[in-house]
C-alpha cells in the first residue's frame, strides 16, 4: 500500500553551525530571514520524510544543513516561543524553561558545582533570551539524536515485517530508544501515557530515579509490559549499553555501530516480538499526540494536511503510515551503509540500496545474514 502524503507547516530558511560563548559545542542556528512554509512530507524525491531523515550522513554537516534548508528544524526554538506565547496568555504567567530543550545537554557537572542552582537558572535565561529569540536553534546533538531515534524504529520495524538483521542490531536498537526516546524533549509532550516514554524520561537525568520505584509505576501502567521490560533490561550487558551511550554522543558511527552489532555475539538470542512492537509503537503514540489532520482544497482536489507542533511530531506521523500500511522501504544490508530504500523502485527481492552496494557486498564474497529471533 502507498503511504500517503501529506502537508505540514515549519520554519524554514538557511542554516548553519555556531558555537556560543566558550562552548564548544554546535548548535544548528538560522540566518535570517525565516519563512513560515507548508511543506510537503515526500519533498525529497523518492523518499518518505521519515526515511530522508534518517538517511542523512551526520558525519556530513552539509546534508544536515540540507535537510534543514528544505524542512527546517525538528524541534525550532521559533515554534517553541510561539507555542509557549500562547499558553502564557492564558495561564497569564511566564514558566518556559529551554533547559531540559537545549542546555542540559551541555552543562557539565562542574557548572552545577561551581553555581547555585538560583544563579544557574538566571544564567540559562539570559543565555537564551539574548540569543534564541530572534533566531531559529537546536543543538547539534539533539538533531543528531532524533535522526538515530528514527533509524532505530526503521531497524525494528524492517525486522518485525521481514526478519531481516541480527540479534544484535535488534538489541541495540531497543536498548537504545528505552535510553533516549525521551532525553532533552520530554517536556514537549503535554502528557507522556506510554509506558516506554514514562521508562526512558525517568531513567534519564535530572531525574535518574531508581528502577524499582520505576517499575512499579509501570506496573500500574501495563503490568505485562512491565515484566517483559524488566527481562530485557536485566538481559542486557554493559558492553551494550557503553555502545548505544558512545553511540548517542557520536564517539562511535553509525557506520562503526554496524560492524560492532554485525560481528560481536549478542547478549542475547532472543527478543520478545510483542516487546519491541510495543516500543516503537508507544514512541510514535506520544509523539503523534499532538498532530491534529483536516481536509483541504489544492487545485480542486481535496488532500491532507496536518497541523503538526513541531516537525519531529509530521516525522513520527510518517513512521505511523509507516507502520499502518507495513511500508514498502527496506534496510540496505551492507553493514558499511544500513540507509533505508524503497523497494517499488527496484526489485522486490531487492536487499541493496544501490548497484554500488550490491558490487562492494559481491566482491567481498559475504553472505546476507538474516535471521528470526
């Protein structure tokens, strides 16, 4: 079945990297001017919104920059102000915090040492006051991290319909959204009501809360999912979880998170199918929460267009036709690429993505290892 397009508002313009301060770390900042554009989610031809995200080479600043110069930011500080304008006026109060958004990413302990937590907050809203608010923002490493949040559902889901990949990969892929589906957007979400986002917002600083008090708030929540939560993480080694932690702070490639998942034995043989369904399925429910659809006219036409908050809310509305109508796009299978394509456009028994995939694939004389947990 066709997955169906349909259209979305963000703040789009041209884009580029900057530090601020004395840190070192990048954020993706606008250059002026911003437009507010209705954007289509199949503008990159021949890909869903979804996959053209999670394709993006993030050792590539300029495919990052690319992808926001056609959509924009998937979480722009511009709607964040707009929406928080919003909810002041009718609470008639100012309580937006950007720090769980942008800066405890990048705080270090020391900063928490050195300050009172009264003159951290006043520094945070200075920092951002002057520099946001006639700007579109994010950080680099939260950009980064939504793009491995969404291949990871892709790896899962690629699994779940066709049983392709290794154990290992599937782990590492669960392991890492129960970690990070929820780290520095959490707020973002009125009302987080999975189970999997309740898990990866406590487990997460600040809050870092004990896995026992967790789990009994779970239970209340889903005892069966609970149980099978508890038996994945118990399961899981700290080789693994020093991976998807390494992995997330860009020490180590997608490229080399490959090789690692291809050639390393598994912590485990087996992964619980109704387990790793529910994941992905909790994080796409809240993160299509907000997502509101209505019809209208384009050259006569009726279509679908979806008033999405921010972009990330029209990217896991895509992974939800995604996964409604078990899509028709593959996982290439050279463990040196994993980008995802669609398989109407070349052979259905089709396992690369390009004729140069399939030829560097052939001349090392590999096997495809696909397998059934």
């Amino acid at each position: 079945m066709k997955i169906p397009e349909f259209f979305l508002t963000n703040y789009t313009g041209s884009y580029h990297l900057a530090s601020f301060g004395n840190n070192d770390n990048k954020f993706i900042c606008s250059d002026k001017p911003m437009a507010n554009c209705r954007l289509s989610s199949k503008a990159i031809p021949n890909k869903s919104l979804a996959t053209a995200f999670a394709n993006i080479d993030l050792e590539n600043t300029e495919e990052i920059l690319d992808f926001c110069k056609v959509y924009g930011l998937p979480y722009s500080a511009q709607k964040c102000l707009a929406l928080r304008k919003v909810i002041n006026s009718q609470e008639n109060s100012f309580s937006f915090h950007f720090d769980s958004l942008y800066l405890n990413e990048m705080l270090t302990k020391a900063d928490y040492a050195i300050h009172s937590q009264e003159a951290l907050d006043d520094a945070q809203y200075h920092f951002w006051i002057t520099e946001i608010v006639d700007e579109d923002i994010m950080p680099l490493i939260l950009f980064n991290r939504c793009v491995k949040l969404v291949r990871s559902i892709l790896n899962i889901q690629n699994w779940l319909l066709r049983y392709e990949g290794c154990p290992n990969s599937i782990i590492h892929s669960l392991a890492y959204l129960l970690f990070f589906a929820a780290r520095g957007t959490d707020y973002l979400i009125p009302q987080i009501a999975s189970p999997t986002l309740v898990f990866a917002k406590k487990i997460a600083p600040p809050h870092s809360v004990s896995q026992a008090k967790l789990f009994e708030q779970i239970e209340k929540i889903d005892s069966s999912y609970c149980t099978k939560l508890q038996s994945f993480l118990a399961a899981l080694d700290k080789k693994t979880i020093r991976n998807i932690h390494d992995y997330d702070k860009g020490i180590i490639t997608q490229e080399q998170l490959n090789i690692i998942t291809e050639s390393e034995e598994p912590a485990f043989q087996s992964v619980d199918r109704e387990f790793a369904q529910s994941v992905i399925y909790h994080i796409v429910n809240d993160g299509i929460s907000m997502s509101t659809s209505k019809i209208s006219i384009i050259g006569g036409a009726p279509v679908s267009e979806w008033h999405t908050t921010y972009l990330m809310n029209a990217i896991y509305l895509d992974l939800y036709f995604s996964i409604i109508n078990a899509d028709t796009y593959k996982k290439c299978l050279n463990p040196q690429c994993g980008k995802y394509f669609s398989s109407t456009d070349r052979r259905a028994d089709a396992v690369y993505c390009s004729n140069a995939c399939a030829s560097k694939m052939g001349k090392k004389g590999k096997y495809i290892r696909i397998s059934k947990l």
